[in-house]
C-alpha cells in the first residue's frame, strides 16, 4: 500500500512530474502542473472532441521497446482518434504507470521523447498522474476542437460513395513483426513513429460524410463505418496501397495479414463521387498519399460489412476481421 | 502481444464495452460509444477544467476490494479535484486495464457501482479504454466548467485569510486500515466511498480565494497551497474536525497520523475574514461541516509551509507531511 515519505518536498511523485513533465506543461492551461487539474477555454462554436487510449507493456508494445517507441505509439495512436474525427488538437492529459523495468533512465528518454511527440502534433499537455505498478503502463486522454456539429463520425456514411483510405496499409502489421523479431525494414518506421494524417483530416470535414482511422486492421475498421452507417462496401484488394514491403508480402500470398493487421493509423474517409479532384488537391498540398479503393452499398440487415473483391471480381475470403490486443 | 480474433462482432474488447459500459454511457456526447472519440459543446464563457486519477491494485486500494469500493474510491478521488477547483463535473473517460484476479463477476459489478457513482455526481460517461494487463489499475480522466476565469487555485492564498477544511479529518487514514485489516469501523465508509463536497465548492468560487483537496493528508495538502502561494499557514491542531473514531486515536496520542494520511477528500478553503458567516450559511443548506482550524500567515522564504499549534500554543512536530503512494 501507501508509504510515507518523511518529507513534502522530496516526496516521490511531485518530483518525478516536476522533473519529467512540468518543464514542457502548457503553462496557460496546467499552471506549471501545480494544481491537480488544468484549465481550457473552447473557442466559441466549436465542440470538444475527447478520446482516450492505453497502450499496455508487453500487450501493445514489445517489452523490451525504446521509450521513443513507447512515446511516438501513444500520442500516434490518440491523435489518430481525433484525425478520425477530423478535430484540431488542443491538449492532453497524461497516465504513466511505472512498472520496474522502467528506472529512471528510461523515463527521462520518455519523457523527452514525449515532448518531441506533442510538439509535433501541436498538442499541450495538460497535467497528468504518475503511479507505480507491476507492469507499465501509457494512457493518454487527448482533447480536439472542431467547429460546432461538424464532428466527423463513423456513421455518416451513405450508398454509392467512394471510400479512400490515406498512406499504405499494412505496414503497421509489418513493422510490429520487425519489433519483435528485431530485424530491419522500412515499416518498422511506419509502426514505431504513427504518423495520423491530422492536418489533412481537419480539411476533409467538409468534404467527407464518415471516417474512421485504421487502427485494428482495414477490414475490421471498415466494418465499424458499415455497422454504424447501416451499408456495406465493395473494396478492390488490388487497390489498396502498400509499401514495397507489402507488395513483397502480398505478392508471397499473405494479403489478408496486410487488410487485417491493426496499428496503420491511417484514416478511411466516405465521400460522395465528385468530391476526388478537391480531395486529391488537398493531400498533394499535404503530402497526404490518398486512395480510393472501393464504394459503399447497400446493405441486407446483418451482412453490414466490408468486402474485397479480387482483380477477377471474386469475393476474398478473410480469415480474420482486425487485430485485437484483448 | 495482440491476438487475432475470428470474428469483428465478437471480439473482446468492443463486446466487454458494449456490455459493461454503452449502457449508461451519455448518448449525447458519447454516440453510445460507437466513435472512438465524444464530443462536449462547452456553454459559452466558461473554462473547461480537466483533471486525471489513476488507482492501482494494492497500491492505492487494497488488492482484494470489494469493486463497489475501487469504483467509489476512483470517481471519489477524481470529483474530488474537480472541487478543489470549484468545478461542475459535466464528464469523463475511463482507463480499465484488467488484471488476471479481476473476472467477470468482478467487472460487472464494478460497472454497476461505477454507473450508481456518476449518476450520484451527476457526471455522464463519454467513452474510455480497455485492456488487459498484469496488475488491475483504474484511472479516471474528469472534466469540469467554472464560469470563465472564476477556477478556484491553489496559489490565491493572501495572508490574514482564515483556513477552512470540510468534514472530518482523518477518517481516510482509519478506514484504510479497517480495510487493511477487514476489521469494522465508522471511517470504513468514508475510506470506502469517498463523498467530495462538490455542489457546496461550487458555492465558494466567489467566497473563497484559494482551495485544494486533502487527498495526500492535510499537512502536506495545506504545505501545497502555502508554497503554490508563497505564504504560511498557523493552524490550531485542536480546532481540526475530527469524527468520533478520530477523537479517540488522537486521545490515545497519535494524532499526527490523522494530520498526515491521506484519502480524506474533503476541501481546504482560505478566504478574507468577514467571509465566515455566508460560507457557513452555504455549508449548513449543502448539509457539508465546515470549520476554521487557523489562518494565513506572512512567510520567510523556504518556511512556505503549515505550522500545526497544540493548545499550550507550543509547535507539534510533525513526523510526516502527508502520504504517498510513491
């Protein structure tokens, strides 16, 4: 249980925060993390868009992964929600539970890396809680704005539009492999530093009816959007894009490990035909890769899914649906 | 690592959420957890308030608690901060990582109990995170509002202001050791199911210049404000609140321990004198006890801290500050 510490100013926890993460807190908002709680002033006519994601040692990473690994996961994989719905970050509320692999040599290279990651995404962090326990543990809660009822969200979808999806799939998948076996390949980029188009996304409100980001493989996010907007889609397999690395994989036969391997963070968009010339200008202008692999269609009650025809228009048999840590 | 699973509709993680928590999670802003993100529309001219909580197993409740209490205990100690602030809870974001000893059983009557406790503070679930790890660890992320500019701090302390504290004083430190010892007593309750006086904080925004939680015991809580606003604190150890049970131990000479631990989630308040009056007024309708143990005092730099008096008006020398989990 608890121990006691003979002394408020050296106790434990204020000092690793104070060391670690109260340099680079957002002073407006968490006050240097003095007090326990932040504070945020929403723009007026936006809403807040709020997600939150844990990533478990040993479950969503390899044990033995670097903290930059560690860091460049969590804030990838939680701006990666907000892309999703197509919100701006503004700011993040950190858990870190400090399992006994990690000393203090560790935490320090988290930390920094951490603060590397935010600044990419622009994203403040807001304050946070620091335990210890048997195992470690990341947990990011991470706050976005977009203009009032302009959410992007699963369940807009409608029959007969385009579906995109941004970047490579499968190397999420590809580079997890490399993580554990330690080897080399360019997907080991691709899942070590997610990189959620979350510039584009803000311009893709307006544009797109439903979105989702790949996180638990292609297939399985896609059925999310089928599920939630009541359809089902029609993907070409040979359109979906990927790396050299998976060309290689797809091409040894193992396409289906490339459509339902999780950790791509790339985002699927719904659009209606007509949208694809401004779309396509805007993820030039972002060094977006965009690409439209198939349409949505109607759907019979219960058969709300996705489903990748081949070059010969033969339906594709999917052994499994996503990736799921549980 | 992450597993496969055969079928999108049946795998864990979304099938543990549905069930557990989409049934009273805030269909307004959450969409019945469908998106991986909610939205909160924040009323104009008023500051969002966030904070965060996590509770490991056997580290901040005993490893084999009832799950009425790891539920009680995680909302109390969050909505606890949001008092500290002044703040209207208006939602949160659960982290649940699932240890081996935490079944089934377990986990529906912790979403039970952790419903039956929103509903009780009146804040709606928006969404959260699920997974699996080796130690059970439930962490909270809470949001507030407090009319723009009108969050109550820690650093508003002003000398010659009077310190206030709700309820009683100690009571976490007894009940966790009944819980510790599965032996019976007055304080398990208040140990058990922590009760923040949320509504009557929201009551002292305008009365009050200062305030904290006692979550790490009252001397090292009182030491954050006296440093967070460069000041010091005299207070009368014999005019601190204490419950019948505490009256009893501080009889039988240890007192610094109910000064010292931690889990009381009451408030401290410092306001000008002249104040007295009104706030009593407000704490007698909130049906929260509310009593002066001392006031603020001019301090030397590096002795920003709370001096506790018997009643001889000699120093108690107290052999902690406050109790970490660290």
């Amino acid at each position: 249980m608890a121990s006691k510490q003979s002394n408020g100013a050296k106790d434990g926890e204020f000092d690793l925060i104070k060391r670690l993460f109260a340099p680079f807190a957002d002073a407006s908002t968490a006050g240097d993390l003095q007090d326990d709680a932040a504070r945020f002033t929403s723009p007026p006519a936006h809403d807040l868009v709020i997600s939150t994601d844990a990533l478990v040692s040993g479950v969503h990473f390899p044990d033995n992964a670097a903290p930059e690994m560690v860091a460049a996961r969590l804030v990838g994989a939680n701006v990666s929600d907000l892309a999703a719905q197509g919100a701006m970050p503004v700011g993040c509320v950190l858990t870190l539970c400090i399992g006994p692999d990690w000393d203090d040599d560790f935490l320090d290279a988290f930390a920094a890396a951490f603060k590397h990651c935010l600044a990419r995404f622009d994203m403040p962090l807001w304050g946070g809680d620091t335990v210890r326990g048997a195992q470690s543990l990341v947990s990011l809660t991470v706050h976005g704005i977009v203009p009032q009822g302009e959410m992007l969200a699963r369940a807009g979808a409608r029959p007969d539009q385009d579906v995109y999806v941004t970047g490579t799939i499968g190397d999420g998948y590809l580079g997890l492999h490399h993580a554990l076996n330690q080897t080399q390949g360019a997907s080991l980029q691709a899942y070590a530093v997610p990189n959620p188009p979350i510039g584009f996304a803000q311009q893709m409100r307006q544009l797109c009816s439903a979105a989702i980001d790949v996180s638990d493989g292609l297939a399985g996010d896609l059925d999310h959007i089928c599920t939630a907007s009541s359809l089902a889609m029609r993907i070409e397999a040979a359109r979906v894009p990927l790396s050299t690395e998976g060309v290689a994989v797809a091409e040894a036969g193992d396409l289906a490990s490339l459509l339902t391997g999780g950790d791509d963070y790339q985002l699927v968009l719904c659009a209606d035909t007509g949208r694809g010339d401004e779309m396509a200008a805007i993820a030039e202008k972002c060094g977006v890769r965009l690409t439209c692999i198939g349409r949505t269609v109607a759907a019979q009650k219960g058969a709300e899914m996705a489903e990748f025809y081949d070059a010969e228009g033969h339906l594709i048999d999917l052994p499994t649906r996503g990736y799921r840590h549980f």
